[in-house]
C-alpha cells in the first residue's frame, strides 16, 4: 500500500454538521494534509453584519465596500476555525477561502482538482429518507467531483460514530466497472480495513458477479424501484456488521438523470446514517 500522505479538501461553514464531517473523516484516516475550504459567498457577510454597516455608512458605495471588507474578514475566521478543528483532530490543516456566486458543490470540486487533493470531505444536514434535497451542496459536489467524495451525515449516533473507528468498508457490487473503481478507491484510501463487497440479489436475479469476500444479500420482499432497494439492503448490512462505512460507484454526472433514475450511489447517500463514499464514474486513483 501506499504510503504516502493523503491530499483532503473538506468543506467547510461554520456548521455542527461540518465540524462533524472533519472529525469523522480524521478518524478514517488519520495524518492526512487537509486544505479547509471556506466558500465565500454573497452578500459576503451575515445579516446583523450587513444591518450594523448599513447604518454607518454614508453612502452605498461606502456600504458595499465594507461588506466586502468584513466579509473577507469573517470567512478567513471561519476557514481559520476549521484548520484548527482538523488540527486538533491529527491533521496537517491549512485553511483556504475562495470567493464564490453560487454553485458552492462544483466551487468544491475545482478546488479539489487545483490542490491535486484524493477526496473531498462534505457534510450533509438530515438528507436521509424524504429530507433529501436536490441541489444541496453534498449533492452537487458528489456530481461535479472528478475525485472520490465522502458525505458524513449529521447527526450520527454513539454507536455510528464508534463503528468509524474500526469497522470495514461495505462497497455496493454489481461486478461493473463502477463497482472495481470503488472497491479500488476504498482500498486505497483505507489500507489496512476490511473491504467486503456486497451484492444485492433479488428474487428475479441470478447470483451475484464473483469477487474475494463477496457477500450476498437479499433485497425479496421489497417493493421500491432498483435503486432505493439496493441502497436500503446495504444500509441495513452496514448496520448489521458495525461497517465504518460504504463505498458506491456513479454512473455519471448528470444530477437530473441521476435522482430522477434513482441510482444507487444516490439513494445510498440519501438513506444511509453511516459516511459514504461516492467514486466517480472513470475514476483511476492517483498513483
């Protein structure tokens, strides 16, 4: 295995859900070079800021300047913030703030390919089940990435948080090319966990595609499209064997396409309380 020092980008607001993301991700992998990324973005500072500024200034241009210059202020506190978070965490943390308009989730993902980093690290606020939100900003970097993405739901609980620090990698198998990339991917960036593929057969299904370790569920007795079944087995599997985490393949980049399909990296990041791991579609690791 590799031995050298993993590149993260992990984005980062100021929120629980986020400094939750920071610490979990520095449990599965510990030592790594961390840029926490601070997405800047208009009216450039929060509201009591822009109130008590409106009634100092003297004009608009006066106003709109000073928005500018005490919201630069406070994004570099908040990116400060989250380096120290990682810092204190084990990481080799550097903050990194960059003006942005919108699109926060593809911001992420050039940032990513710019530092040369091997994962983006996202926080995600309640997306399971019915809550899951079209145009969130973990949706959108898992679509743009060029690099694997990791989404740590928030809240997780005791025994989720516990089951980071030592459980195996369960990555949704299919026998594709998807699958060998996130397999690949998972075994790469966390070399010495176990890696078990899982394949999810239902009744109509023969078995599943051969693979070291494979294991089989069985998705009978469900009444949901392919997806969300597939995405619900390996959630619930996760949860039978303590997994830190699972690990799904995309099949593209397309958002519309891939919700409206119901993919299995996407209802697996909608419905699992456990980090996944999304790699993209073509991805080849960084040697």
């Amino acid at each position: 295995m590799p031995t050298t020092q993993r590149r993260i980008l992990t984005g980062y607001d100021g929120s629980p859900a986020a400094a939750a993301a920071i610490e979990a991700a520095a449990r599965l992998l510990p030592g790594a070079r961390a840029f926490i990324a601070y997405a800047w973005t208009p009216p450039f500072a929060d509201e009591a800021m822009r109130h008590r500024l409106w009634r100092g200034a003297s004009c608009l241009d006066e106003f709109v300047e000073a928005v500018e210059r005490e919201g630069e202020a406070q994004a570099r506190r908040l990116a400060a913030l989250g380096a120290a978070i990682a810092g204190l965490q084990g990481w080799d943390a550097e903050a990194l703030i960059e003006r942005a308009y919108g699109g926060e989730g593809a911001l992420l993902a050039q940032l990513a390919e710019r530092s040369g980093a091997d994962l983006i690290v996202v926080g995600s606020r309640g997306l399971g089940g019915t809550r899951a939100l079209l145009g969130s900003v973990s949706d959108m970097t898992v679509h743009y990435a060029s690099c694997p993405v990791l989404v740590v739901p928030h809240p997780l609980l005791e025994h989720e948080r516990a089951a980071v620090d030592g459980g195996d990698v369960l990555v949704g198998w299919d026998g594709s090319a998807g699958a060998e990339a996130a397999r690949d991917a998972a075994a790469r960036l966390f070399p010495g966990r176990g890696v078990v593929p899982v394949f999810v057969r239902d009744s109509e299904e023969p078995a599943g595609p051969s693979a070291t370790g494979l294991v089989t569920v069985s998705a009978e007795g469900t009444s949901l499209e392919h997806g969300r079944t597939v995405a619900a087995a390996l959630t619930a599997e996760s949860a039978v064997r303590r997994a830190a985490l699972i690990a799904v393949g995309s099949r593209g980049r397309s958002a519309l396409s891939e919700i409206m399909l119901g993919s299995v990296a996407m209802a697996t990041l909608h419905r699992a309380y456990r980090p996944v791991l999304v790699v993209p579609h073509g991805y080849e690791a960084r040697g």
